[in-house]
C-alpha cells in the first residue's frame, strides 16, 4: 500500500479543525480537502472571513465553551492548535485545555494536538521559551483525556519566516543584506520547513491511526541547518545575502536561539519524530534548497 493510503475510519467521518484561517490549520484543510476522505469543518471565530473555506464553516472561540461544543458536535476528528502571539491575554494552556475537554465531552476519538518540545525540561530551565513550553504543557491534558486515538505534531521554523517577516533588511557590511540574531552563524540547530505541508503530515496522521494513535510524536521538517547553510544555499541561487551574529537581544530571543544551538529546534529525540512524520505524511517534505528555488527568486 502506498505511502498515506490506509484508510481505518468511514470517508463520512467529519474533521473539525482549529484556525483553519491560519497558517497551519489552513494548510490542514487544504490537505483534508485534497484528499477526499473526510468531511472537513473548519472552526475559526470569524466565519463570514471564511466562507466556502470547507465543507463547514462554524464559529468557535477558545474563550467561549458554548462555541466549543457547537463547533465539536459530531466530530469524528480534531487537529487543534494555538497561536501563541494571539496578544497579551493570550493563555495557550487554558486555550488547549478547553479545546481539550470540549472535545472529549463531544466524543471525539482521534485528536491531534500541535505542539512544540519543552524546553523548560529539556533544558532544566536554563532556558526559557515560552510560545514552546506553554504548548507543550497541553500535552498531558491531551494524555490524560482518555481519547480512542491521540497524536502530537511539531510544527518546524517556517521557510516562509526568511521570506516575512524575517527577510534580511539590515544594510550589513557594504551594504549587504544581513541577517542579524543571537545565534552562533555555523550552529546547525535549526529545524526548517515548508508549513504548507504540515497539512499533510495531519492527513496523514488521521489516516493512519493505528501506527501513530497512541501518543506517538509527529516532527515536520524539510532540513536541519545553521544560519551559515542558509546563506550559502541562497548564495549558490544568485543571492546576495549575509549573517552576523547579533551581540544585543532586541526581540528577546537569546534563550530560544540558544536552545537551537544546544538541543536543536526539534530537542534531544528530533530524528525519531521526524523519520516517524515522514512515515505517515501523504507527500514527502520539501528540502530548504528546493523551496528556495521555487519561492525566493533572485531579485532583479
């Protein structure tokens, strides 16, 4: 059988997905809608934005369980994520609790929860990274539910974050283009990838229950690189581009580069969860070099 096709649910069963107007829950309808083999119910709180956007489209909100349960009704299925840079009364853990118990009450079996490694253990706090940890204290909600089916997604650093917002606009030396971030430039730490497959690797994970429903650590990721990889790639592609290690700590991000350096994006068990993703995804990943060729033409 061939790679994503094993089917152990009805085509009619419904998927209902989270911030299905975002980066990764839309890409998961796309991917679900590709494949044909649910009903797919995209939950935003903005459903008018979002008309014709699945087979469904109904208004959910973290912080109102009415909408929850309205939005979780008859769900075979569920990818939830949260967006860690929602504002400043932003909670990830209450947000991915409630989702949590609202769909355990509405009998959903297979839930997929996106989350990141925590650094806080896997550093023992040395470091401290919050949109990481907050999402995966979710996890043990997740554990404890008592769901048929269960599953965990990392999500990799965005190829489309060098695009925007991460572009190199610093001058640099000479006048180059330069990025500039606290992180040692030859570092290979750096867990990167297309987040247009990521839905992908859900469909995959919904089809295919059996191998990677009891817990199991799903990793997207098209490439490990440093900085230094990066540069060079798009060097070789007719770019004119620099990094330099930066010395300040403007956007608070030491701690998280740090952590890449020590333990890579993906933490101590990275080639495990991602040789797993792979497994299962509908369609491969996507390597940096490809995905820059395609997506970050040379400028004229």
């Amino acid at each position: 059988m061939t790679q994503g096709e094993r089917m152990t649910t009805p085509a009619s069963s419904t998927i209902a997905v989270f911030g299905a107007t975002g980066s990764q829950g839309g890409a998961v309808v796309r991917a679900l809608q590709e494949r044909g083999k649910f009903r797919v119910r995209a939950l935003t709180r903005n459903p008018d934005k979002a008309a014709g956007l699945a087979d469904e489209v109904v208004a959910a909100d973290f912080d109102d369980p009415e909408t929850l349960a309205a939005g979780l009704e008859g769900a075979y299925g569920v990818f939830a994520n949260t967006n860690s840079f929602a504002g400043p009364d932003a909670d990830e853990f209450a947000q991915g609790t409630a989702a949590v118990r609202a769909a355990k009450k509405a009998g959903v079996e297979h839930y997929i929860w996106s989350t990141l490694p925590n650094v806080d253990e896997i550093s023992d706090h040395e470091f401290t990274v919050a949109h990481f940890t907050n999402k995966a204290r979710v996890n043990a909600i997740v554990e404890e539910a008592g769901f048929d089916s269960f599953t965990f997604v990392e999500p990799p650093f965005y190829y489309q974050n060098l695009v925007s917002p991460m572009y190199p606009r610093d001058p640099g030396r000479d006048g180059v283009p330069t990025w500039t971030q606290p992180m040692r430039a030859d570092a290979r730490g750096m867990h990167i990838g297309d987040i247009n497959e990521f839905g992908d690797l859900v469909a995959g994970a919904f089809e295919n229950r059996e191998d990677v429903g009891s817990g199991q650590y799903l990793s997207l990721a098209g490439d490990l690189v440093s900085w230094d990889d990066l540069v060079a790639t798009l060097r070789s592609q007719g770019h004119n581009l620099a990094y330099a290690q930066a010395t300040d700590d403007p956007w608070g991000l030491r701690d998280m580069f740090a952590y890449f350096e020590q333990y890579t994006y993906m933490g101590p068990d990275a080639d495990e969860k991602i040789a797993r993703a792979r497994a299962v995804s509908t369609k491969p990943f996507t390597d940096f070099a490809t995905w820059a060729e395609l997506n970050m033409p040379t400028p004229a």
